[in-house]
C-alpha cells in the first residue's frame, strides 16, 4: 500500500502549527545591541531610528526632563555601537535619578576616545538617549 503524500493544504497546517524559534526573530535576538545590518534594538526589541547626531548636553537633558519614557543607552568605547560592542541600558529608576538631578551629561572625549550623544526614536514613539565614548552623567555615566 502507498503512503499519501500530504497535500498542501496539509503542508501549509504543518508550518503554522510550528511555534517560531525565537533565535530567528531579530527583535528578539538583538534586543539592547546592535545586529549585524547596523539595527539598533531596545531592550524590549523595538527598533530604533537615528533623529539628531551630536546633541548638546543642554539638549538631551531638556528631553530628559520633557519626555517621561526617554531611555538612556551607553556605548563607552566610542565605536558608535556596532555588533561586538557591549552596550548598558540604565534602568528606569537610574533615569529618573538623573532627571530630578537635573545636571547636564558632560562630553568629556579624554584620552581620545569619539564621544557624543544621539537621539532616537523607536517604533514605538519613544526616544533613546544614546552615549557614545567617554561621557559623564551624574553618578549614571562616567
């Protein structure tokens, strides 16, 4: 006796029964870094868009103090984030510490490592304070 052959409608059930590897979904993958493409990711996986490079100090913390989700990223080699750099995201009580401290990030540049901040912006609306190199922060960044 010949065994059937599945049809396609049977192929097509077989695929969507099987649940995602999540290795695959970038979001997942990337999450808080950099991907290989040169995506940045959240924590949560959203990705983020570059909006304004090189911003003042006095600027980012007039975002820090208006915009009551903004995250704050730190990369401290300079590199600008890439795959292999090992990026810190500080946490939402760190954030906030350094809001109603109101004192300004420093971009300090010693020892001639590329320093500067960035914004960006996610999908989901909120934007991302982005550290480069050798900046200071109150106690959060140094």
């Amino acid at each position: 006796m010949k065994s059937r052959r599945p049809s396609m409608r049977d192929i097509v059930a077989d695929v969507e029964a099987r649940p995602l590897d999540p290795s695959d979904d970038p979001r997942r993958r990337y999450a808080g870094g950099v991907s290989p493409d040169g995506d940045l990711y959240d924590p949560q996986g959203v990705v983020l868009t570059v909006v304004a490079e090189e911003v003042a100090g006095s600027d980012a913390v007039r975002i820090l103090r208006t915009d009551a989700g903004v995250r704050i990223a730190w990369e401290g080699c300079g590199c600008g984030g890439s795959p292999e750099c090992r990026m810190s995201w500080l946490s939402p009580g760190d954030v906030e510490i350094l809001r109603l401290a109101g004192s300004e990030p420093e971009v300090l540049g010693r020892g001639r490592t590329p320093s500067w901040i960035d914004v960006w912006r996610g999908e989901d609306g909120r934007r991302v304070l982005f550290a480069h190199g050798d900046v200071g922060w109150g106690d959060a960044l140094a």
